[in-house]
C-alpha cells in the first residue's frame, strides 16, 4: 500500500481553496494527497448583544447651550468619530474608555448616543496572533502574525466578515473559536487532526444543562461537518433603533452573505448564533422581515425574551449599584450611573425600551410591587398587563419609569414626540413577535446561577419616615426610619418630595403630610445577573426549541466564554447540519 501524507489547504476570502507543496527526490514514493474543498457552504451569522456592535457618528454633532448669557455651539463629534467603540471602553484610562463618560453630561449622551447620529463602525479591534521565531544562542521572539489568534485567519478576512464591528473583548475569543472548530478538524493520514479528535469526544453525549429528552449526538453527525464549510461572520445592528429596523438591516446582509457564496460553492442558508438582544433582533428578521426561508436555524443565547426587569431599574435608577464586572461598570458609565442621565438615552432608544418587561412577562402577571415596611403589598403592577401605559409611559404616579423632567437636556425641539415613537416602537415589537415570532428551527440555552443575582421581580418598599424635631420652628432637624409605622393611603395618589439625584430611591408625600421613603429592594432572583432564569426559561420555551439547556458558572455578557455553552452551540451546530444535503 503507498503511504500518503496531506497537503496543508487554506482558504481565501471568497472561499477558494489552494495549496503548495514541493517536489520530492525520486526515492520518495510517498503519495501526496489534497482533499477537495466542501463544495456546500453554510455560513454561521453571528448577532451581538445591545452596546455590543460598535457605533461611530454618522454626522457632525454639536450641542447648543447657553453660556454667561450667550449661546454657544460646541462640537462633540465629527462625523466618522468613533462614539461607542467597546474594546476601547474596556481600557479604562482617563482619556478613553468609560472613564471618559465620566465628563459627560445628560445633554452631552442624549447627542452622542441618539439613534439618528449614529451608524455601525467596522474599524473595531481584532486580535492579533503572534509568530514564534528563532533567535540568538537558541532563543525565540514573537512577530504579528496577520493572522486571529485561534483560527489563523488572515485580519483582512475577518474584517471583511463584520468582526470589526462587534466587540473583541465580548466575542472576540468565541467567533474566532467557532472559525476554528467548525473548519479547523480533518482526517490526516495519522488520523483526526487535534480539532477533529476534540470535536470527536462530543459524540454520544447530549450538551450539558440540556431539559427534557435528547438523543446523543452521533459521531456521525460530527464527521459531516468536515464535508461543509461553515464560514463564521458577524453583523453589527445600530442598538439604540428598533429590533424590527435591525432585524430588516440583518435580513438584507443574510441575503448578501448567501449571495457572497453562491459564487464558488452551493449556498442556500445560514445558521445566525445570538447573544442576548441579538435574539430579538434574529426573531424580527426570521418572523418580521422575510428571511425565515434564508435561515437554516437560531441558535438563542441568553434571550431576554420578554425582557429582563433590569431595564426598568436602569430606567428609574440608572446603573447605579449593579455589579457585572468591567462590562457591567461600562454600561453604567455609559448609558449613565443615574436616571438623569439614561432617561435621555433610553427614554428615545426603541432597541433598549424592548429589553423592558413587556406584556408576555412573569405570565402576564404583575411583576412591580410596592410594599410596606410594616408589611403588606399596597400595590401590584401591572394591573390590566398592560406595563406601557402603567409603568413605562409618563404620568404623575411617582413609579413611572420616565421622568419628563430628565428626557431632553439638549433641549431639542421634538424630543417629547421622538419619545413618544420610540415607546410606541417598542411596544409594537412585542405585539407584532408576542407568543410566536420564532424560527421553526430554534435551539437555545440560557442562565440559571444563584451566584448570578438579578431582579425577576421588583419591589420598592416604603418605609415611614419621622421627624426629629429641633430645628427653626421646632421643624424637622432630621428624618429618620420608622418601619414599624403603618402607612395610609393608596400609593397612586403620593407625590415626589425628593429622587436622590436619579438613584433608585424616593421620598414621597402620602397626601397626608406624611413622609414615606421608598427603596428599591436588592436583586434576590437566580439568573446570569442580567435575565433573570424563569423568565428566561419562559420566554424561549414557547419557541419549542429543539435542544434548550440551561447552564451555569457565567454572567450575561461572558455567557459564549464558558465551555459548556460552547459545547452546547457545537453540539446544535452537529444536530442542524444532518439535514443539509451534501
């Protein structure tokens, strides 16, 4: 039998396979062997999480204010300027990163930060490996390699696949990860190679965390991914609009994906792996704009389906107090460490106004609660399941999650109708998607960790407040806490006494000249520290996903860090490609 060895492929751009190799002396029988390339391709689209795409300014932007008695036009950006650059917000320096919103005020984010000055930026970082090469006396140094760090594929190629415009620092490791297993294992003529051999321990096991039954995946449902090539791309989606404007802007680049192979290779579908908001944005371009039929399967990753009661905090008490990491202290530098400076950042970005309890959570049931210290429930919202007009449009109950004091500090003049859209926009994404709005073929995994606090439900809780008296008058000198203290009243007719700077914290008039303090109880619900886990288990249930796992060990935002969501995204990835005929 003539022994043969493989001759190394690699892949350009456009998918064309080539290869090198030298001629051998005549004593050489050794064959050499090249294996045709796979003649199917089928894409993987990833989708980031909301503040994980990059975003740059489409225009200039200038702030108009008043100085001294005289207007003034200052600058903020020009257009090009990178105005949400992820990795660079993970530096955290003085002069770039979260730190440099630090200077910014609730005028200055209303501007940088509104959908209509901002684009998707593809110039974000991608990291770079590194070339070991000899030196002196027996050493080595390190060289750029040109090429990622894991799948070695060349930075001009990963650029041109949309990698520049989600974060490194979030997805980076993953998406370069997923280009090397899904494209790296082959047969040589020792065996699988060290890609193949890692994939080949998945068989005959189910992914871990997987609910209900599921068959073990086969190996050979493993060795026919090496006949398919599974070119991993990103898509970033300006967040601050609509999932339903993302999700048409997503449909159209699946198209233009499919389009790209169909040169060299036959290419009918995809395969899109979401993150977080990046599931809603899917769900709006698979069930909203038409691509459903260009779609092989969703892969949901940590969805917050119905929304996560988290976006109501932030709405009513900004970032202040959250936790998750250096992503978490990010978003609250960002979006803002108090109401006043996020209401006039998400009170007109539809995108995050969907990441808010909708109608479909906790059942339909209420998920807002005031109670006394004393003990009791006063009150339970939403009480007609309706959260739009009780708890998220403006009114004069002090509960409201927008302050129409705090929206428009730029003083632009249609800032009350913009707001006024954007609820309405997210409230029509929820009514057009509600039950269904799911592809046929959904697979999913979510958090479950009671490490991985967050609010399931929220509680403010009232506390009587009595005066210390001793002051001019005999007024007040001091309040201090009286839980024991019943409360009167019903807590729709109290009035706003004082807001703590926008924290999540009230002191409230009870109408009878009495005062009340009510705080907002700490997140006590599992989860992953953003969605909390029965709701997310509920929300992506109704998809009757064909795998659904539950995992734990990981936060939100690192969720496609943690090996067993790996696992369980290639073992999905396994299970879809049986029904691609190649």
């Amino acid at each position: 039998m003539v022994e043969t060895r493989r001759v190394q492929t690699s892949l350009d751009e456009d998918g064309v396979t080539s290869s090198s190799h030298s001629m051998s002396s005549a004593s050489d029988d050794t064959a050499d062997e090249v294996v045709a390339p796979p003649a199917v391709a089928v894409p993987i689209v990833f989708l980031p999480g909301v503040m994980g795409s990059n975003l740059r300014a489409k225009r200039d932007i200038h702030l108009n204010a008043v100085v001294r008695g005289k207007p003034v036009r200052r600058q903020l950006a020009r257009a090009g300027d990178r105005i949400w650059d992820v990795d660079k917000a993970a530096k955290m320096s003085l002069s770039e990163g979260p730190l440099d919103w630090l200077g910014r005020g609730p005028a200055e984010r209303q501007l940088l930060l509104n959908r209509e000055n901002v684009e998707v930026d593809d110039r974000g970082m991608i990291a770079e490996g590194q070339d070991q090469r000899p030196g002196a006396m027996g050493s080595t140094y390190s060289t750029p390699s040109g090429r990622t760090e894991h799948s070695e594929l060349p930075l001009a190629k990963a650029r041109a696949r949309g990698w520049g415009q989600i974060s490194w620092y979030s997805y980076g490791p993953f998406v370069d990860w997923l280009e090397e297993q899904l494209n790296g294992g082959a047969m040589e003529s020792s065996g699988p190679n060290a890609v193949l051999n890692e994939l080949l321990q998945l068989s005959g096991a189910t992914p871990p965390g997987v609910a209900g039954s599921v068959d073990a995946l086969r190996e050979e449902q493993i060795t026919k991914l090496l006949d398919i090539y599974f070119p991993v791309h990103a898509l970033g989606y300006n967040w601050l609009n609509s999932n339903l404007d993302s999700g048409e802007e997503v449909a159209r680049g699946i198209e233009a994906i499919i389009q790209q192979y169909q040169e060299r290779h036959v290419c009918e579908k995809v395969i899109v792996v979401t993150h977080s908001m990046g599931g809603l944005v899917a769900r709006a371009a698979s069930e909203a704009s038409g691509a459903r039929d260009n779609i092989l399967a969703v892969i949901h990753g940590v969805m917050p389906t119905d929304g996560a009661a988290l976006f109501y905090k932030r709405l009513i008490g900004g970032g202040f107090g959250e936790g998750g990491g250096v992503v978490g202290y990010m978003t609250a530098q960002v979006l803002g460490a108090t109401a006043q400076e996020t209401t006039p950042v998400l009170g007109h970005a539809p995108g995050p106004l969907e990441l808010a309890p909708n109608q479909l959570y906790n059942g339909g049931r209420p998920w807002l609660f005031i109670n006394a210290a004393a003990g009791g429930t006063m009150k339970s919202l939403p009480e007609s399941g309706n959260p739009y007009n009780e708890i998220y449009r403006a009114g004069r109950e002090w509960w409201r999650a927008i302050n129409l004091d705090w929206l428009n500090p730029a003083q632009l003049p249609d800032s009350l109708p913009n707001h006024v859209k954007a609820l309405a926009k997210a409230q029509g994404y929820h009514l057009t998607l509600g039950n269904a709005g799911f592809h046929p073929e959904t697979y999913a995994h979510y958090g479950r960790d009671d490490g991985e606090r967050i609010w399931g439900t929220v509680t403010w809780t009232a506390t009587a407040m009595e005066g210390i008296r001793g002051g001019p008058g005999n007024l007040p000198q001091a309040w201090q806490k009286r839980p024991s203290l019943p409360i009167a009243g019903d807590p729709a007719n109290w009035s706003v006494d004082y807001q703590w700077g926008g924290r999540p914290t009230r002191s409230v008039d009870d109408g009878l000249n009495e005062r009340v303090r009510c705080e907002i109880e700490p997140a006590a619900d599992p989860g992953d520290g953003t969605v909390p886990a029965d709701q997310g288990a509920a929300g992506v249930s109704r998809a009757n996903p064909k795998v659904l796992c539950v995992t734990a060990g990981h936060d939100h935002q690192s969720s496609y860090d943690s090996n067993d969501v790996r696992r369980f995204v290639i073992d999905a990835v396994a299970r879809v490609a049986a029904s691609v005929t190649v």
